[in-house]
C-alpha cells in the first residue's frame, strides 16, 4: 500500500488473491454492466444515510456480494470520491 | 471486471461467465442495512428481507458470443430482462442496433416522482433480514422472489435540482481485434516486453554510467574536486550496476524497478503496468495532463487484461475553458471541483472471442480532447473489425441547450477557437459507420454507433 491521502488515489493489492490467479478457463468477452443509483449525486444523500453512502462499506463486505457474481478483488484503487476494484475473471 | 463504488451509485461491470444480476439482491442489502439507504421490506421464499430502494437502475450489455455458456439469468436478453422486471417496477428494454448483427441492450428504471416516505433500517430489521448470518441469500437461486417489485425513484432526503450534472458516459465495444495487437494482451508477449524494457533501461544505465565515468576521467585531469552530473542516476546508481555488470547480473535500482521473476509468477499488476504503457493505454489520460491520474492494470494468465483508471477532475475554470461549450453553469464548475473520474479496459485477445471494451466517464471536450479524439485512440490500440460507440449522457439542468450540444458534438465535433479541424465521430480513419441510431430518454440522451474495418 503507497502512502495514502485524501486527495491522492491509492493502491491496495489483494495479494491472496492476486498471486495465483489462472484464467486459462476463462471465455468470452462481452462485459455486463449494471450501474445502480441510490440517489440523484453524492450531495443529495439522505439524512439516514451515513458520511460517504456507499464508500462507508468495507471491502470485505462486497466480498459476499462479489461471491454471488463469481468475481473476487484483485486490488483497489482508492479515492476520495470513488473506489475502483479490480476484479477477476 | 470492474467495480466502482460513489457514495450515491456502484458500478459493476464484470466479464465472461460471470453472474452479475445474481449479486443484485446483496447489493441493494448492503446498501440499506450498511450504508443506510432508504429501504422497503421485499418477501422472499421464506423471510422478509430489506432492499434499499434505488434511484435508478441501468443495465446494459453487447450481444453474447457464446450465450449457451452462460449462467443464471444471462443466457438470453429476454432472461434478463424477466429477472430485472420481477425486481423492479418501472423499467424499460432496448435493444439498439441490427438485430441480425453486432447490437447492444439496455434496461433502464425512471426516477419517479413518488413521496412515500422510505424508513430507514434499524438494527432489528437487520437482525430480521438474516443480512449478518449470511443465510438469506441463496446463490444458486437466480430469481429472488418477492412478494413487491422494488419502486425505483423514491428518495429521501434532499433531492438534487437534476441528475447528476456533466454524467456522461462513454463505451466503446471491440470484438474481432487485430492479431498483432490482440498478441499484447498475452503474458508470454508482456514479459518479453518487460524483458526488453528492463534490458533498455540497463543500457540506459549503462551508457549513463560509461558518460559518468568519462566525465569524471575528463575531470579528474582538470581537477580533484567533486563534480555533479545530472540525469538518469537519479533513477539508477550506478556504482551498484556497474558492480554488477562485471558479473552480468544487472538489475537497475530505481523506483521503477521490476523483478520479472516475480511479475511472472505472483504479480499480474506488474505486467498489467508494463501492458499499460507499452500498447498506449497510459497515453489516453497521460500523465503530462492529468498528474494525479492512477491506473491500475493486471495481466491475466495466460492472456487478458483488465485496467482502471481514476482521474481526478481537473479545477472548475479549466474544466469550463476547455469543453469550449457554450454552458456556463456554475453548478457544473462545483460539481467539476469535487469530482473524481473513471475509466475502465477490459481485454480478452483469443482470436476465436476478442473483445475489447474501454469505457469512461470523463467529459468529453476535458484538456481539449474531444470524444472523437479519445475513440480515434482507443480503436488505434485495438485496431478491431468492428466496433460501437455508445455515448449516454444526461440532459440536467438546461437540457435543450446541452441536448443540442451533445448531438452537435457527436456528429460533428466541436469548433476549436482557431479554427482547426476537430476530429468528428462521423469519421474514424479506417473505418466505415454503419449505424447511428439516437433515442432521447426522459432525462438521458444516448447515441449508439457501429463502425467496421473498411
């Protein structure tokens, strides 16, 4: 992990996962996306919601739900307003 | 596969024979039960579960290769479709383009203007969803079966003046890649890249060691004082690699540096680097303009690759200057301020499957790039048989304004102030378009493209 700001991006790398990755099963290209809203912009949460919405949950977390979708986190790139996973498969 | 995480929306974008409708259900869970979201209680088979209740929903993808390989739900469109429906009220299906060829689907959900006042989990309700023990969700079961389709648009709280200002996406979908290009994405090509980038730098470090060397013969004759010279030994020490190079064991010392052993056996990120800056992905939001720029890129075994890039926006009056657009809300200037950018590349090279989809959600027009400009690049690396660009955008406050601007921008490029000619989506060199085709949504406008190799 590089030294972390607020302002600056950082890099975290799941090295259990990352090390001994073999795609030699992996097939076909074409992607799915599914881009989920819970509300219209990153200022307009609610008052339940807590500080940061979604980027409040721990990585660990979407581990569960990425389980679902057969994906596992390879790294994440992490920022002040968004965090970016890479995923295998 | 990809995923990135606002604090208002998740994107998850994820390849092959994954299963990501089957991830929904968790998600709209961990969205309620840990980051709060407003919720409804769903019935499921044998519980009651809660959902946090989404703004909008979008799911889109190209038409499958290989639809009887997949799983769960993704078999076919009209699997995926049924599966969104019984989850969510409200939402429309496309399919855009040829239907006897290359096309592409959306399902999109409409923010609706409902006031029932969601509740907000406590923790009694997520003792009674089951969401800690883990076993309200089963994953082998592809339908969540519940009592209520999910209302999409109710929200709480304060509710934005419009959709986010400047959302506009861009994704560009390349199947039938260029052999020789296709053969980057292989590891046994990257690590003879990295081979030879690494001997590069040695000679590098070589020759600055030889100069040093002789710069300091040719002082030592003028003088016995120090002496200074600039350049790669800040990268390299060259004392250690020329105590090495006696012995033919060179390994340069910087902060570059790359153990190829390692990268070959437990480090995808090193050669995903490497793949990066060698096919000129790095070059699409360079360094030199965006500085705060991160990519983080892995090189799958034994081929295929995948990046994502953060991309800080750059400050408000920079922003406005170079959209040269003739909006000047300074709403967007805020947003601008606050805002961090994605892109995200996913490559699969198998000459019988290549594909190869880049998508982002910087503003076209951002450091004077316009989005033909970005396209033109990224279809260079690929060189693929055919291609679509989608284009989404949201209309937000003054939407006849943007709405033109945004078709003017797609077919003809924006007018540069000094005249020269911008690169227009209509022609991308080598290629001939096939479709256009526009679909004016509420609050979105989308432009799907398709071109082919001439």
């Amino acid at each position: 992990t590089l030294s972390p700001s607020l302002a600056t991006p950082h890099l975290t790398i799941n090295h259990e996962v990352a090390a001994d990755l073999d795609s030699s099963n992996a097939f076909e290209g074409p992607e799915k996306l599914l881009e989920v809203w819970f509300a219209p912009s990153a200022t307009s949460l609610a008052p339940s919601v807590k500080e940061n919405g979604l980027k409040s949950v721990p990585s660990d977390v979407w581990v569960g739900m990425l389980d679902l979708v057969n994906c596992k986190i390879l790294s994440v790139v992490h920022s002040e307003t968004v965090d970016a996973y890479l995923l295998s498969e | 596969s990809s995923m990135f995480v606002f604090p208002h929306k998740i994107i998850l974008k994820t390849c092959g024979t994954t299963t990501l409708l089957l991830g929904l259900n968790r998600m709209l869970r961990i969205a309620a039960t840990v980051a709060g979201f407003p919720f409804h209680n769903a019935l499921s088979t044998d519980e009651i579960q809660v959902a946090a209740t989404p703004y909008r929903v979008f799911y889109s993808r190209k038409n499958f290769l290989f639809p009887d390989r997949q799983q769960g739900p993704h078999r076919s469109w009209k699997q995926e479709v049924k599966y969104l429906d019984d989850m969510f009220e409200g939402g429309s299906a496309y399919m855009v383009g040829k239907m006897n060829g290359d096309h592409w689907y959306l399902y999109i959900t409409s923010p609706s203007a409902s006031t029932t006042p969601p509740r907000t989990p406590t923790d009694d309700d997520s003792s009674i969803n089951g969401f800690n023990s883990g076993n309200s969700t089963n994953a082998s079961s592809p339908i969540l079966r519940t009592s209520k389709r999910i209302p999409t648009g109710i929200v709480s709280g304060p509710i934005a003046d419009s959709n986010e200002l400047n959302d506009e996406t861009l994704e560009i979908l390349m199947t039938d890649l260029d052999p020789v290009n296709a053969k980057q994405f292989y590891l046994e090509h990257a690590s003879a890249v990295a081979r030879d980038d690494i001997v590069a730098r040695t000679n590098a470090a070589l020759r600055a060691t030889n100069n040093k060397q002789a710069a300091k013969d040719k002082i030592s004759h003028m003088s016995d004082s120090t002496y200074s010279i600039t350049g790669t030994e800040e990268l390299f020490d060259v004392d250690d690699i020329a105590s090495h190079s006696s012995n033919g064991s060179l390994t340069p010392m910087s902060e570059d540096h790359i153990d190829i052993d390692e990268a070959l056996t437990t480090e995808g990120h090193a050669l995903g680097t490497v793949v990066s800056d060698s096919c000129g992905l790095s070059d699409v939001y360079p360094k030199s303009a965006y500085p705060d720029a991160r990519i983080d890129a892995y090189m799958f075994s034994p081929c295929g690759f995948s990046a994502n890039g953060v991309v800080p926006a750059p400050a408000a009056a920079e922003t406005t200057a170079a959209t040269e657009s003739t909006e000047t809300s300074s709403e967007t200037s805020e947003n601008a301020k606050a805002s961090m950018h994605y892109f995200t590349v996913h490559v699969t090279p198998e000459p019988n499957c290549s594909f190869a989809s880049f998508e982002t959600n910087v503003p076209g027009g951002q450091k004077g790039r316009q989005t033909a400009d970005i396209v033109k690049q990224v279809v260079d690396i690929f060189r693929p048989g055919r291609f679509s660009v989608t284009l989404f955008e949201a209309k937000g406050k003054g939407a006849p304004a943007k709405d033109q601007y945004f078709l003017a921008n797609d077919i003809n490029g924006v007018p540069s102030p000094s005249g020269v000619a911008k690169p227009r989506l209509e022609n991308i060199p080598g290629y001939r378009r096939i479709d256009r085709i526009v679909h004016d949504f509420e609050d979105y406008d989308l432009v799907f493209r398709f071109y082919e190799r001439e």
